[in-house]
C-alpha cells in the first residue's frame, strides 16, 4: 500500500503536470512544459526560501529571475517573490540606509505586480497588499522626516492595504489550502494603526484602541501562534511606559473600551497580556522577553525582571550581537537601580548592583562582534556603559575622555549609534557646569552648558524616533536656559549679547517641543519646566526694572512663562501651595500680556 502522504505527492506532482500542459496549450507564449515544470519549482523554492527559518533571500530572488526566464506568464508570482525578499532583506540590513533601499525595492516590485495581475487572481492579489503593507510600516520607521507627513502617508496607506487584503480573503473559501494564514491581514492592520500611534503621534488613543481591536480579531484566528498576543501586550506596554497620555486621553471612549484609565492600569495589562502569551517564534519570544524585563523593572520587582533579561539573551541563540545588546540594556537597569542605592543602609545593594553592571560590560567586552554601518554596536555600548559608571561615581574627567575618544573618531559625520553616547557626553557637561557653578566658577559653568547645548544639538540630528526627538530638544533648551540664568544673575555679567543667544536658542528648541509633543507634560521632565518658566520670568523681571530693554518679544516671554508654570502645577495637582505659586506668577505676569480687544460696539 502506498503510504498517504506519498499518494498526496504524487498527485500533486501529476496535477502540477496537468496544468502545466494545459497552460502550454493556451498561452499565446508557447514554452517547453518541461521549462514551466522547473519555472513553477523554482518559484516554489523561492517562496520557501523567503519564509523558513533559514532563509536564503539571494538564493530566493535568483530562483525567481532563473523562472521568469523558463516561463514569461509566471510574471506576477516572479514580482511577489521579489518584494517578499527585498522585504527581508531590508529587516536584517545593518543601517538604515540600506533598510531604506531594500524597502522602496519591496515596494517597487508590489507596484510591478499588481500592474500585470489579473482580476480573477485574488490569491496574488492578497499576497501583494500583505507585503506592501508591510514594507510600507517598515519605510515609515527607517525614514527620517521631522514633519512626521512621510510616515504618516505611509502608514495610511499601510492600513488601506491591509483592510482590502482582508476583504480580499474573505472571497477565498479556504485561505489555508492556498497557503494563506487568515490572520495575516488583521496583524498587518494591527501594526499599521499600532506605528500610527507609536512613530505618527495620530490620535493615539483612537489608534491603539484599533490596533488592539485588530490584533484580537487576529487571535481568534491565529491558532496556536503567539504573534498576536504579543503584540497585544506590546501595544499596552506603549501606552503604559511611553504614551504620555493626559488623564482626559484615559478617559475617552477608546481607552474605556479597553479598560485603561491610568499608565498603571496600561502596564499591568501589559504585564498579565505578555506573560500569558505563548510566543509564535524566537523573535516573537524576544519581544515578550524585553517588555516584561522593562516593566518589571519599572515597579521594583527587580529580580523576576533579572529573570526575564537572562530569558531574553537564550532568545538570542548564537546572534553574539543580539545577546550584547541585550546584556546592554540589562546593564544599564542595573545602573539606573544604582541611583537610587544612595541611602547608607543601601550600600550592599548599591555594591551588587554595580558589581553586576561590570561583569555584563566584561562580558560585552569579550563579545567580538563587527560594528554596523550606523547601529549602536557592541563597541559603543561598552564605551558608553563604562562611561555612565565613571560618571555615575563622580569621575567625570575619566567619562569625559572616554567619550571624546569614541566621539572624536566619528565626528563630524554622526550616526543614530552615536546618539546615547552624545547624550551621554551632554549629561557630563551639565554636571561639570552644576558643579562649577556650586564652586562659584560662573564662567567656567556657562562654558560647561554651552557644552552641553552643542552636544545635545548633535544628538537632535541623530534620532529620528519622536520621544528621543523632544527629549534631546528639552535637554537643548533646558542647557541653554541653565546658561543664561547664571549668566543674567552674574554680577560680572558681560554683554547682553550672550544672554540674548541662549534665550534664542531655548526658545527655538521649546518650539520644537511644542511641535512634536503637544499637550503632554511628562513627569520627568518637572525639573525642566520649573527652570524653562523661570527663564521667562527673569527676562520680564529684567525688563520691568530696566536691566533689560523691552521689546516685542515681551509678551510672548509672558504666555511662555505661564505655559510652562502651568505644565508644572498640571504635574502635580494635588498641591495646593504650587497652584496658589502659579496664580500669583499669572497675575504678575499679566501687566505684560497684550490688552484684551474692545468689544464691538
């Protein structure tokens, strides 16, 4: 008796065969069947090399040249296989150049395909939208526009591909027997809508509400796969950790339908979804890993947190560079914990923790792993790591050199993997100019913020990522507001002409944050605001006792002062005696708003 499965292939085959004949018969393009025969396999062989775990992306895209050659009909599916892998490609490519590159070349065979598709091909047809969604998602997080209207075209157009795939796939009576997984358009939606949210800050509530929808609509559908819990949990994570939401953002009708109505409620979602989930593959498994190391960490519960890190370099397999950027970040929770060892009675534990940072940078150290053309390579994680310590216990000339040293060696063409040590390198000089400034060395602090300031402005044309945006543009504006407050209050204050350029220059970097991050005071940043509307203040203060001239710029130093008051107090709104602060601050600042318009007569 022929076995089952061996009966399944010879059908198959005698069926492949059939239809090859048949076609040969029709065509207006007359090829040898035994040509179609081998242009079919290849193509077969091809998509397999696209989606098994060991992908052969230059083997994939050579099969399908070779079959176009056997036979020229088989143009759609040789276009598909195509943009399936140049997709792949662009999400192993080391820089973001070359992810660009291979994206728009994904995309550019898409567009080729559904040129030459026929109507009645739904199957093709399902596999183009699936594939342009995706790369469209992928362009939209490798491109750098600071307008967010590129990422934002292209993840529209992302979720119109991904909602016609799905009514696409509703017209195949069985999407699994043509190889299709039914899920795939929800997850494509999902992620579209999720990176709407996450890089194109549009009504994010709105959006992640429908990521999840869409990404739960994907689990009833999924099977045993995990992909679509993961991303669930990824998505509360985001809102959780990373929003920025305000507490009327919780309270709109998307975020009830999903119960959020705190960050905290957000995070545990994310904490219960992810722990929950039963990872589709390794990738899938490191996704998990890290958000619930990140959270875990973020409440204190450090050790189930060093659980999940230890997890999340196992998901890295032989990848030594994955398992060096993830000691990475281990590392640098361990250092961030560090910081708050200060009390006495937490020595020991100030002691392990440091102990602990330094045997993962050894064993970053001993991890030989080429650097990419602008990633954070293991290098650069040593460095910066090693840096943050010295920094961290007070040896700031020791920080500094090592940072210059990396800095100098990449200068003056910067990358995104010189971002964290840029910053880093401006953290360093606002320390140096706080402590020159404790030791009354005022010139030698403003120095030290200019510093930073230059620093900081570097690490703006580094990031592309909208949180790291505003926040090296607060820290920009927050050096030069600390400069010109010590240089305005300076009794040996030289010119005027100084303080006018450090006003400047924070004054365009708060535009900025106000341009990327609106409405959206962040905890962390209360230090900041507090400076930033005292710098408006002692400009007006200046003004009104004659130090400074008055000039048109007044008023509008006026509104900036009680904006960012009013950030503050909006931080913290059970405090009664900041409030009061506020209103007082409000009222004599009034004297310098315009008057109001007369009414109509």
């Amino acid at each position: 008796m022929i076995p089952k499965t061996f009966a399944k292939i010879v059908l198959a085959i005698l069926f492949m065969a059939l239809f090859c004949c048949q076609a040969a018969a029709q065509s207006p393009v007359q090829a040898d069947p035994a040509k179609k025969t081998l242009a079919r396999l290849l193509l077969k062989r091809a998509t397999l090399r696209t989606s098994s775990s060991n992908r052969n992306l230059e083997g994939a895209i050579r099969d399908a040249q070779e079959a176009i050659q056997h036979d020229p009909s088989l143009t759609v599916a040789h276009y598909v296989v195509l943009a399936k892998s140049h997709l792949m490609k662009a999400r192993i490519a080391a820089s973001d150049a070359t992810k660009l590159v291979e994206v728009t070349e994904s995309i550019k065979n898409c567009a080729a395909a559904r040129e030459v598709l026929k109507p009645e091909d739904i199957g093709s047809r399902i596999d183009i939208l699936l594939v342009r969604s995706a790369a469209l998602v992928d362009r939209a997080n490798c491109v750098r526009d600071l307008t967010f209207q590129k990422q934002r075209g292209d993840l529209h157009q992302a979720i119109a591909d991904a909602q016609e795939a799905a009514k696409e796939m509703k017209k195949l009576q069985q999407p699994a027997a043509d190889g299709r997984r039914a899920e795939e358009p929800d997850l494509a939606l999902g992620n579209a809508y999720e990176d709407l949210a996450w890089i194109g800050d549009e009504n994010a509530p709105e959006n992640y509400a429908l990521a999840i929808k869409s990404f739960q609509d994907a689990r009833e559908k999924e099977g045993l796969g995990g992909r679509a819990e993961v991303s669930i949990g990824r998505c509360y994570y985001r809102i959780g950790m990373q929003s920025g939401f305000e507490a009327k953002d919780f309270n709109s009708n998307a975020m009830q339908a999903l119960g959020i109505d705190s960050d905290q409620k957000a995070r545990d979602l994310a904490e219960t979804t992810l722990s929950g989930a039963d990872p589709f593959d390794l990738g899938d498994a490191a996704q998990a890993e890290y958000y619930l190391a990140d959270l875990l960490n973020s409440k204190s519960n450090f050790d189930l947190a060093d659980l999940h890190f230890d997890h999340l370099v196992n998901c890295a397999g032989e990848d030594e560079a994955a398992k060096s950027f993830y000691r990475y970040l281990h590392a640098r929770c361990y250092l961030s914990r560090w910081v708050g060892y200060q009390k006495p009675e937490e020595a020991g534990k100030a002691a392990k923790v440091l102990e602990s940072a330094k045997a993962l940078v050894q064993q970053i150290d001993a991890c030989k792993v080429s650097p990419v053309e602008d990633g954070f390579d293991s290098h650069k994680q040593s460095v910066w790591l090693k840096a943050e310590m010295k920094r961290l216990q007070g040896d700031l000339e020791g920080a500094q050199k090592d940072l210059d040293e990396e800095l100098s060696a990449g200068a003056p063409n910067f990358t995104p993997g010189h971002a964290p040590l840029l910053r880093e390198r401006s953290l360093l000089s606002q320390q140096q100019g706080a402590k020159a400034y404790r030791e009354k060395n005022t010139q030698s602090s403003i120095e030290s913020y200019k510093a930073a300031l230059h620093f900081f402005e570097k690490e703006v044309d580094c990031v592309r990522m909208r949180e790291d945006l505003v926040a090296a543009h607060l820290s920009a504006a927050y050096s030069a507001v600390i400069a010109y407050r010590i240089s305005f209050w300076d009794p040996s204050r030289g010119p005027e002409v100084a303080e006018r350029d450090f006003h400047a220059k924070a004054t365009s970097h708060l535009k900025e944050v106000d341009r990327l991050w609106k409405r959206r005071p962040r905890k962390q940043y209360e230090s900041y605001y507090h400076e930033v509307g005292l710098m408006f203040a002692d400009k007006l203060s200046g003004i009104k006792s004659g130090r400074l001239s008055r000039d048109k710029l007044s008023a509008d130093d006026a509104i900036s002062a009680i904006k960012w008051a009013e950030y503050l107090a909006a931080l913290n709104p059970g405090d009664q005696n900041l409030a009061t602060k506020v209103e007082a601050q409000k009222r004599i600042l009034g004297e310098f708003l315009p008057p109001p318009p007369e009414p109509r007569k």
